[in-house]
C-alpha cells in the first residue's frame, strides 16, 4: 500500500479535501492529520477493526486508550459524567489547545464501571474541519510508533510510518511541535499523566483558583454590584486565589451597567464603567464555576432546570450570606426609585461583605 499525501492549506481548507480525509476516516481508514501539537492519527473510534489496526500500527497495549478529539466544548458534556469545575475550568482556559482531559465516560459496562475517556480540541482549523464532517468519533493519537518522537510535519509522518497508513493530510509544520498535556480528572484528586505544551504550573494554580459567579435577571444592577463589592473586599483582603464574575438569566450581551449601578459603585470605590459589559449565562460558566449566588428564586429555577448539576453549590445570595430575613430574595431595582436602589445596594453590600469573610 502506497500512502497518498493531500497538499492543504492550513488557514482556508479546501472542501474536498477536508471531505476525502473524512470519506476516509469513515471507511475505517487511517489518517495522518495535522493539530496544533503535533500530527495525530485519525481513526474511527467506533470502528473495531480500524482500532485494532490502529492499535497493531502503534505497538500499544490494548489496555491503554487513545485519546479522542472533539471538534466542540459540547462533548464534554455529551461524552463524560461528574465533570467537577476544575474540568471547566481548564477547558475554558485550553480548549481549543494543547490539553487532553482524562474524565468519567458517560458510557459504562457492568464489566467497566469506572471506564474513562480522554478528550481533546484541537486548535487547528484543518483537524477541527475533518473530525466534524467525519461524523463520528476520532480517536487521535500521535502520528508515531509508541515510544518514538512524533511527527510535526508530513515528511517526519511518511519518514517514520511509510506505507503503512492511507492518507497524509499535508498542512505545513504544525505550530506548537510538542505534545498535548495530559490531565486525569477521574478521581478526586487531578494527577498530570504527561507534561505537554501546558505547564504543570499553569494547571496547578488554576487547580487552587475559586470560581464564584453572581446571577440576576440583565446583569446590568444586581450581579453586577455584587461583582464589584466581592472583587474589592477581596483586593482588599490581598486575596488572589478567587475569580469573580456575573452574568445574566436574559442578559442581552455587551451592554453597561445602569446608571444607578455605576454611581453606586463609584461612591463605594469601585470603578466597574469600563470594564463591564453584560453576558447572558452559558452552562460552561455554571459548570466551571465553585459558588453560584443568586438573587432571586426565580434564578435558581432557571439554572437548576438549565444544568442540575451544580445544585449543591448553588444558593441565593443572602441564603450563603445566612442573613437572618424571612424574605431571602433581592428585587430587581430596574425601574424603581434611587431610594429603591439604595436599599438593593445596601443588601446586597451587606451580604457581599459577609461571603468575602466566608471564602
């Protein structure tokens, strides 16, 4: 068998190729692609005779998996269970990138009930375009024979395996020329597998960083005062091991905070004008996110049908704060009367004070 290499280019690839290497790739072939790492191997995960031949060409044991590529943040959860933030965070931060994710697989056996899945999303435009045409699930390991250096162009590819895959995917030399950094998330405590393009360091501090997420109904008053108030009682604690955002239930995204929200703010000396622009809640920011504070039922509702999943760290505002009130909602100030905002800042300021002690 003779390996047939495709020239493509690397920012605006061609369709056709991008749909042969798939065609390929469904066929139960095999694939040298480019990433942003190194070349990878491309093969159909659900294809066992492909995987064999895959695993028979790499020399690997049969008892260590091959790390699948994803071409969308929604695969992790699509594909994994009891993802915890730090996953999220990390995707955040890495994906599209050099990080590989080991988690829970959302599929189990009787005979593997605790079996794990690796995921990775690449950032390159050729390698993102093939594993969403092929439509299925790719396996991607590094183009090479286990234990040898991996190819970051074509030629280092058809130098070190020849003849023995289909097709080279021919996109120049790849950016980064060293492989992905492993993380196993599967257990309760992170261990890093490999030390790749992303530092151990890096990983590390992220590991020790608290996500806290404020939400209301615009993210243009509540959340937002909330935001400002926690991130200076925290400046002000030299606290650096805590991020701090907001969000909206209906936000409409890149919108300024009002104007009685700013002129609070600024008299609590908290300056927030430029920097603040309204986002409407994502599922990742939930899941990535430690504490979840809201202020008003309603909210919780809307999270909770949106991502069930985070309901042991969520709470409203006051609720965590334990402000000992009957009423543990926060209104919306939104149209009421300065004297109206004031109380709305003053109890939120009340309760923001008591969650920096808290942390």
């Amino acid at each position: 068998m003779q390996t047939e290499v495709l020239k493509v280019d690397p920012v605006s690839p061609d369709f056709a190729a991008i749909e042969k290497a798939a065609g390929f790739i469904r066929q139960g072939k095999i694939v040298a692609i480019p990433t942003d790492t190194v070349y990878g191997l491309a093969v159909d995960f659900g294809n066992p005779q492909a995987m064999k031949r895959l695993y028979e060409l790499k020399k690997r044991p049969l008892n260590k998996p091959f790390t699948i590529a994803v071409s969308s943040e929604e695969s992790l959860e699509r594909l994994t269970r009891d993802a915890g933030p730090l996953a999220y965070k990390l995707m955040e931060k890495f994906w599209p990138g050099p990080l590989t994710l080991v988690l829970k697989s959302a599929e189990n056996t009787v005979d593997e009930p605790d079996r794990t899945i690796g995921l990775r999303l690449p950032n390159n435009r050729v390698a993102l375009r093939i594993i969403e045409e092929s439509g299925c699930a790719v396996a991607l390991p590094s183009a090479n024979y286990s234990g040898q250096k991996p190819a970051r162009d074509a030629r280092e590819v058809l130098s070190a395996l020849k003849d023995s895959i289909d097709l080279i995917m021919d996109a120049g030399k790849v950016e980064l020329g060293i492989e992905s950094t492993v993380v196993d998330l599967s257990t309760a405590h992170f261990k890093i597998l490999r030390e790749g393009a992303v530092s151990k360091a890096e990983i590390e501090r992220l590991a020790k960083l608290k996500k806290v997420l404020f939400v209301c109904t615009g993210n243009s008053c509540r959340s937002v005062m909330a935001e400002g108030l926690l991130k200076k009682a925290l400046k002000d604690k030299n606290r650096v091991d805590v991020e701090v955002m907001s969000a909206g239930i209906s936000a409409f995204g890149g919108q300024s905070a009002t104007r009685e929200t700013l002129h609070l703010l600024a008299k609590a000396g908290v300056d927030i004008q430029k920097v603040h622009y309204s986002q409407r809640i994502t599922k990742t920011m939930l899941y990535s996110s430690d504490l979840i504070l809201v202020m008003e039922n309603i909210h919780e509702e809307y999270i909770l049908n949106m991502a069930p999943a985070v309901r042991s760290r969520l709470y409203l505002l006051k609720e965590f704060a334990k402000i000992p009130e009957m009423d543990l909602n926060i209104l919306d100030p939104i149209g009421q009367s300065p004297a109206f905002y004031e109380m709305t800042f003053s109890a939120i300021k009340g309760a923001v004070e008591k969650v920096a002690d808290l942390l």
